[in-house]
C-alpha cells in the first residue's frame, strides 16, 4: 500500500487526523528523543528493561515527529502503532529492515510491560539501543533538510 493509501485509510477509520505543523514541537520531540538515548545508554548496566524501554520510546518521538512533519496526528487507541505505520510509509524502502525492527521493539515492550517472567536480555537492550542511536540520527537530518530555516541545535 502506497504512503497516500495509507494516509487516506487512516483517515477515515479516525487513526489520524490533520494537524497544523508546528516545528517547536518536532524540535521537543527531537530534543526528548536525544536524552531517552542519554537514559538508555545510562541505564545497560542496570537495568536492561529500561534501557529498551527508553529506545524505543526515542524512536517512537521521532516516528511522530514524522507524521507531525505532514501535518497529521494519530488520534486512537493504538497510537504507537499507528506512528510506526505512517512514519514507516512517510520514510519508504530505505527504512523497512528499521521499521520492522522498531515494531518488533513495539510488541517486545508491551509483553515485558505486562508479563513480568518475559526477560529482556543484555543483547536485546544493547541492539535496541544502536538501533535507536542510528534511527534517531538519521530523523534528525531528515528534519533539518525538511526546514533549513528552523535552527536545531543537538
């Protein structure tokens, strides 16, 4: 399915709805994303849920930092979901092995939020981690291409 088949089913089922664009909060989300990578890499040692947890929620910032860029907001009870779909349609063929990543990182952090015996191991944590270091990098250029004007500083 095409990016604007895409766009036009999640209308009308209600997933997403328009929304002006509004770079401060992209660049909040950006600048949110960048410490939850701080947090993650702080926290291998410790706590390898929370590092997990703390990828994926940076890579989740900048999927809707993504859809924010093409004036939509996801608007329903699956909210994250929703994100990495558009986001992953809005970026195309270059990021497919990455947005199959990041869903899997979705479902991987919604079984260990609820099943306490799920373990998440230190290879896992530490994946999550690069794979989240490369993605947000890469949003972030995209975003600086995206309005040159805008001055983010990272």
């Amino acid at each position: 399915m095409s990016y604007k088949e895409t766009v036009k089913l999640m209308l009308d089922r209600g997933l997403i709805k328009n929304q002006k664009i509004d770079f401060k909060q992209i660049e909040a989300l950006l600048f949110r994303a960048k410490k939850d990578l701080i947090a993650a890499k702080a926290n291998l040692e410790i706590d390898e849920e929370v590092t997990y947890n703390y990828a994926y929620l940076a890579m989740l910032r900048c999927g809707r930092a993504m859809v924010f860029i093409k004036e939509y907001r996801p608007s329903d009870g699956q909210q994250h979901k929703t994100v990495i779909e558009l986001s992953g349609k809005i970026l195309g063929n270059n990021f497919v092995d990455t947005f199959r990543k990041f869903d899997n990182m979705r479902r991987k952090r919604n079984q260990f939020t609820y099943d306490p015996f799920l373990p998440v191991s230190k290879l896992e944590a530490n994946n999550a981690l690069k794979i989240a270091e490369e993605f947000v990098k890469k949003i972030i250029e995209i975003v600086k291409k995206e309005n040159p004007q805008q001055n983010i500083n990272f």
